[in-house]
C-alpha cells in the first residue's frame, strides 16, 4: 500500500473509530432505588442539610446530570457521587465510560454539624477539616470536574495533579476536537490560567439528590440513578 492509503486508511479508521464513540445510556428517572430513604427520614434530612454547594469555573460546559447522597450505616460520613455528562478528555474513545463520576464525603459530629470533607481528586482523596466553617463548599475542575474543597492551597496537591498540569492538557487540541466529533463539547479551554483556577458559580447540590440511601456498598444505588455504565470509583475516602 502507498504512503497516501497507508495515511488514508488510518484517518478512515481513526473517523470510524470516534463514530463509534461510547453512548451514554442514563435510566429514566424516578427510579427504583436499593436501600433509599423516605423523604423525612431523620438521615434524608441530614443528607440534605450537610450537602455541600459546589463552585464552577464560570465557562463550565458539561451539566451536572445525576447526584446521589449515601450515608454509612456504621460511619458518620455521607457520601455524595456526582454524574456529570462528560469528561473533556477522551469522551470520543469507545472505551471510556461517556459519562463522568466524580465523588466526594463529608464527616458530621454527633449534632449533626460537618466536621470533615473528603475530596475525589483523579485518584486520589483529598481531605480537609470543616469544624466549623459552616456550608460545606467544593470547588469544580473544568472540563474533568475533579473535585477540590474549597479554599484549598493549589501549591500542595500532588505532583502530576496541579491545575498547571491540567490547564495544559487542556490545550491538547486533536483529543478536544475528536470529542467533538462524537458529542458537543468545547474545542479549547480559550482563556488563561487565571480563568482556569476561579471557582464562582454556585450550584446547591441539596436540591439536586436525585436518591438519598444508607448503605456500605452503594454500587446498586449507583447502578440504579447512573445506569451500568458508571466509572465504579472508591466507594469511601477510607
């Protein structure tokens, strides 16, 4: 085969390969839910009064689709398992999940006041403590929605995890535009890193618990609200 068939076919197979991009199959709602809470159950309650407010960067594109509060039935920890639409990175590859499954925890005392927040942070668990600080916050990563708590020095996450290292990802054009090939997505993050790191817009999750549930094992409660599809991170910061 020629150089040009060689390139030829490796373009028709690259095209035919985002085409084939994974599909987001997300259940109707309401659902069937293992283990869930009845509305004014005293630990439904609790869920809701201890869900943190999450703070975006203004330019977000992708909506936040599904959360599910889980609360430990042996922990004083809840657990709240964001889905988001999509990750920026790689959503045209069949072998990514499509949707996006970020998570984080908050630790309340025997009041029912917050006193620890856990973070997700692209495989590893960032943590803080919240005694005292009142409103739970978390601050959002663009695009990948890693999860941060709020106020969080960003010189002391781990090496390979700073915001300088993603804001440059960020910048990998061909993987942007091959996710736009498969689903509608941005194309750059075209503004600079100052941009990159505010965290200004608002988003209660309280009024967003698609399930509120108790249970140590919240994979089925997951399945139910995020379909099978879901990336099954660590269920607990522990």
């Amino acid at each position: 085969m020629s150089t040009n068939g060689t390139l030829l076919a490796t373009l028709l197979a690259g095209a035919a390969l985002v085409a084939c991009g994974p599909h987001v199959r997300i259940p109707p709602q309401p659902a069937v839910v293992p283990s869930a809470l009845a509305e004014n159950d005293p630990g439904a309650v609790l869920a809701r009064e201890l869900a943190p407010t999450l703070y975006l960067q203004p330019n977000e594109t992708f909506p936040l689709t599904r959360v599910v509060a889980v609360i430990n039935p042996t922990r004083p920890v809840i657990g709240y398992y964001l889905l988001w639409r999509h990750d920026v990175t790689g959503r045209w590859s069949p072998f990514s999940k499509g949707t996006d499954e970020e998570e984080m925890w908050v630790g309340y005392d025997s009041t029912g006041a917050p006193t620890d927040l856990w973070t997700y942070w692209h495989g590893v668990i960032l943590h803080t403590s919240w005694r005292g600080k009142g409103q739970v916050l978390a601050d959002v990563q663009w695009g990948k929605h890693g999860s941060l708590p709020h106020g969080v020095r960003l010189a002391d996450l781990p090496p390979l995890r700073r915001m300088s290292f993603f804001y440059a990802l960020t910048w990998a054009l061909p993987d942007l535009w091959l996710g736009r090939l498969s689903s509608p997505g941005p194309l750059c993050f075209c503004h600079g890193f100052s941009s990159y790191i505010q965290f200004t817009r608002p988003l209660p999750l309280a009024p967003r618990l698609n399930a509120i549930a108790r249970t140590a094992r919240p994979d089925t409660v997951l399945t139910a609200v995020f379909g099978r599809s879901y990336a099954r991170k660590r269920w607990w910061p522990f």
